[in-house]
C-alpha cells in the first residue's frame, strides 16, 4: 500500500476540499491537508493494518481506515475515515469500504461499531443513518480555532 502513497494523499486532499469547504476554517482546512502528504501516507500505511485501499480499472479511488475505538463504552470498533475521490462518489462505492472495514472489524471479534462525523457534513450523516447508523452521542472539538460538533453513530 506504500505504492499507493500518493494517490492516497490526492484522494485525502480532494474529498476534504469538497467535504469541509465552509465547515472547517479554510487555512486549517489546507494546513492539514497539506500535513497529509504522500511521505505521511507511506508512514501510515507502514504501520497500519486497518487500511483498506479502493481501486477502480487499476486507479485508486478511495480508502478506508479502522480500528479499536478510541473511546470507552460498548462500542469496540471504530471506522476512522472513508473517502472517496469525488468523481466515484454517490456511485455505491463508499458502501463497499464501509461494509469491508465492518467484516475487517468482525474479524478481529471486536463487538459494537462507531463512526464519528462532524454534525455539518449531511452527506456523512446521511451516509451512516442510510447504513443502519443511529446517533449515539455527540461531542465537541475545537478545529482550526472553531468550535465543530461531532456525532457517533453507532451500530450494535
């Protein structure tokens, strides 16, 4: 997947440009984009083994990144990322990376689902409550100086 590297950069860099426009903060927004560079992506995918990478006709065209929860509770796995590059969005795609991470998770016999979603972004939401994700909670995080919600969705 270290070959992947900076195709996986450009997929991060365009789905977060349309993504986040107008939620986050715009000099945040290409501060980090701009830190997630194909040198981030080849140390990623070095020690990663929650990353599933989508090819389409030999391209890549989105990923997908999971693990154990980073929180506490129930809820023992979590999908950290799913992005697509624009271009294969709304095609049914993002349902494959999502139902692949979720059989990865199952795997490895961790028991519960989240995924976290800033409350602004209505494709994200509607993206997990379309895949049987309900809201489980939500929190606050201060991004590039703004304060954004964030809300769980959570699968049992």
């Amino acid at each position: 997947m270290q070959r992947d590297a900076a195709a996986l950069a450009g997929v991060f860099r365009e789905s977060w440009q349309i993504a986040y426009r107008g939620i986050i903060p715009q000099l945040h927004l290409e501060s980090l984009i701009r830190r997630r560079d194909k040198a981030w992506w080849q140390n990623a995918a070095r020690g990663s083994d929650g990353l599933l990478v989508l090819e389409v006709a030999g391209k890549v065209a989105g990923y997908a990144t999971f693990g154990r929860a980073r929180g506490r509770g129930k809820y023992q796995g979590e999908i950290y990322e799913i992005y697509l590059l624009p271009s294969y969005q709304g095609l049914g795609l993002g349902e494959h990376l999502f139902e692949g991470a979720r059989h990865a998770l199952d795997e490895r016999r961790l028991n519960g689902l989240v995924v976290w979603a800033l409350a602004e972004n209505e494709i994200a939401a509607d993206f997990y409550w379309r895949r049987g994700g309900r809201p489980i909670g939500k929190i606050t995080e201060k991004i590039g100086g703004v304060l954004l919600e964030k809300t769980g969705y959570g699968w049992a």
